[in-house]
C-alpha cells in the first residue's frame, strides 16, 4: 500500500467538508482526490479517476482562456503550482462532462513539506459568473 | 528487543493509589537491544526511573515523538544527559520554522528549567528526525509525521528480527467518518503496517473521543480497529486518559476484548513491565 503523506490525509478530511471545489493531486501528478462540490461543478466521479494524471486533465476538461483559446495542461493554475513550486490564480472556462462550460476562478498551491519534500499540489476553485474582474 | 514501560499516562502526570498498576508517569519507553544498543521512546516524567547506563555504554538514542510537555517533561531529569563520557541524540520531529534546539531550549532553559541545554555534561547531538528511513546502532527506524496536533511523529523501529511501530498520540479518525477507510488513506499505516508490536494511544473511551475531537487522541476502539487494519501482532493500548484509574482501565479493556474475537493480542501497557521481541523470545513475552 502506497500511503499518502499526512499534508494530504489532513487536506483531504478539511476539504471533504468545504463548499468550495478542492482538488489534489499528488507529487507524481496524479489526482487522488476531488471533493463533491469538485464532482458536483465538473460532472465527473472523481474516484473513478484514480490516478488520473494533471498532463492530461486538457483531455478531461478541455480548458480554455477567458479569449477561448485552449489552454495547455502545463499552463493550467494546478500544474503550474506543482512544476514551478508557486501558487497561481486564474479565471478560465473549464468543461464537465457533459461539455457544458463553466467560467471558475481556481487558486493553485504547492504543498511543500517540511525539509522541502514536494508532496503534491491543491487547487480551490468556484464557478463565477463573470468573467471579467480581477484574476 | 527488550521494550520496558516506564511511564504510560498521557497528558499529565497521574501518581495516586488508584493508578498505580498502569502507571502515573508520562511517556517513556526503553528498548534494550540485542547488540547492547539503547533506544528511549520519548521523555515524559517516566524517563527518570531509567538508572544511570553502566560504562559499557556509550551512546543512547532517545526519539520524541512530539515536543507536548508531557513527552519532554522528564529530560531534564534524565541521568544520561549528566554522564560526561556518553553520547546522547535526541531525533525529534522536524518543524518548519525551528530546528530542535531552538525548540527544546524553550523548556530547558531559565525561567523554566535551571540547566541549559548547553551546560550539560554529556555529549548532547540533536537531530531533526528525518521523514523517512535512518540507520541508529542496532536499528533501523523509520519516521513519519501523523495526526496529531503540531509537528508530530511516529516511529517504526526494525530490530533483533522484530518491528515495534510506537504512535503514542494519534488522532487518524480526525473528521474521517469512514475511519479506518482505506490504509492509502489512514495516517500511520505504513509505521504500523505488519508490526509485531503496536504501542498507540489508547486515552479515550468512545464517548469521551467524542467530546474531544481534534485534541489529537484515539479511542481504545478506534485504537483496536487501527491494530486489525494494520494487521498487527499485538497491540499494547498507551497514553491513558489521567482520569482513568487501574479499575476503569480493567473494565474498559476487558469490555473491548470481548467485543469480538480480534485478530491480534491486546495488552495495554502497565508502567514497570517488560516485553521481550524478536530473537530475544517468542513473540510478546512478559517478563
């Protein structure tokens, strides 16, 4: 059994309980888990996503900028919070799975252990219904 | 292994006539091993019953599992640490901001505590516990932070052929309403996972656990479905509530043995025992 680290354990009981939608995913890239206002927002059963990896979440939500251009995997807020170790914030269209779109603002994070162990990434996020306003 | 209790009670110091069988003292544990090699888990009021090592010693490994007072109380009171020819590493648990000097300096200095830790006799090295595994003489440990309220570890030690895991104060049901869940999940499982011996917090009954969510504690049942998941030898129950005395803690543990036929062997701590692992005997023997 490959056990989550604590960070992740503690995250995952927090954000089981907030109306916000709360995704990790962990130091490989992989989601492990999204919270139900997640699956209620994008319209997917997240535990059968399993190891689901963020280089393809394109794939899964097929992002875009506010423009409508596509926005690459890489450059959405959670990858960019696990590859370059920073938080990111933006407002973008994602898709559920029914292809119906959703304006959200999502704020990524790094989770850093101590010792500067990465142990994955977090991402909170809420649809909105503008989609101007800052980022 | 030779494990030795010699403080079981969490949270504060419980000496009174209707404790004396589980013990007063605060967290501690020794373990003798089969090369001679010394090993003290954590050091609450309990540590200053362990007598001075003889001159064939010349080092001693004391791991804390968390900095809580009950858990550091007693080093101060430590004889090793007035032994100018021995060494003595303390591993605690890593912390962001501080590393541990800074931290056990906090108690082991004026106003709280008239010796610094700086004047004392012996050769004192302090360590961040790593998260992970490291070798100490005799031992191979293994550390992980757990739940438990601030920096927090338990500690899987690999000796004489036997794995003890020790998770003195641990809350893993914190908010989990599917306790015990998947082990992927479950925090300690990797500590406790196969052990012939399990030392956990055991300091509430289910009642009490829930009044007290979040202080960082299990219950004795949440304690026993811990030692099934983990699929333990033998699960000795630690870290009693202070206001539970020798008679409540008989009926309590006794009450959950019968529960059901439990896959594993319950034997709470009592301060003053020792139990015998690995190649030193068979299983879990009283001595």
């Amino acid at each position: 059994v490959v056990c989550k680290p604590i960070e992740l354990i503690l995250l995952r009981q927090l954000a089981s309980r907030l109306p916000l939608g709360v995704s990790l995913v962990d130091a490989r890239g992989v989601l492990v888990y999204a919270n139900a206002p997640a699956e209620r927002l994008l319209g997917w059963n997240f535990p059968e996503l399993d190891d689901y990896p963020i280089s393809r979440f394109d794939e899964l939500f097929d992002p875009r900028e506010l423009d409508g251009s596509r926005m690459k995997a890489e450059n959405m807020p959670i990858a960019v919070a696990l590859h370059e170790r920073r938080p990111q914030q933006a407002r973008m269209i994602v898709h559920d799975s029914d292809g119906t779109s959703h304006t959200i603002l999502t704020t990524a994070v790094p989770l850093d252990g101590q010792g500067g162990m990465l142990l994955g990434a977090m991402s909170i996020y809420w649809e909105v219904d503008d989609v101007e306003g800052p980022a | 292994v030779k494990v030795t209790f010699w403080g079981t009670r969490g949270s504060l110091p419980s000496p009174r006539p209707g404790t004396t069988r589980y013990g007063g003292n605060t967290s501690c544990v020794s373990l003798r091993l089969g090369d001679g090699s010394d090993i003290v888990l954590d050091a609450g009021t309990g540590i200053h019953r362990l007598a001075d090592f003889g001159p064939d010693t010349t080092r001693v490994d004391i791991l804390l599992s968390h900095l809580h007072m009950d858990h550091i109380i007693g080093l101060g009171f430590f004889g090793a640490l007035f032994q100018p020819d021995l060494e003595v590493h303390v591993w605690g648990p890593p912390s962001a901001t501080l590393n541990l000097h800074a931290r056990l300096s906090r108690y082991l200095s004026p106003p709280l505590f008239p010796v610094r830790l700086r004047d004392l006799p012996c050769k004192l090295v302090l360590h961040d516990a790593p998260r992970g595994t490291f070798d100490l003489p005799g031992a191979t440990v293994t550390a992980d932070l757990v739940c438990h309220p601030g920096p927090t570890v338990g500690y899987r030690i690999e000796a004489d052929g036997a794995t003890l895991a020790y998770i003195p104060d641990h809350e893993p049901a914190l908010a989990d309403g599917a306790f015990p869940g998947r082990p992927d999940w479950l925090s300690g499982f990797p500590l406790m996972a196969g052990a012939d011996l399990l030392i956990h917090d055991a300091q509430y009954t289910d009642e009490e656990y829930a009044a007290h969510v979040g202080w960082g504690h299990s219950s004795i049942s949440q304690a026993m479905a811990l030692a099934e998941v983990a699929e333990v030898t033998t699960l000795t129950a630690f870290h009693y509530d202070p206001s539970h005395n020798d008679v409540q803690l008989d009926r309590l543990f006794a009450a959950a043995a019968e529960e059901r036929d439990w896959p594993f062997e319950l034997a709470p701590a009592c301060e003053g025992t020792t139990l015998r692992l690995g190649r030193q005997g068979a299983g879990v023997v009283p001595s």
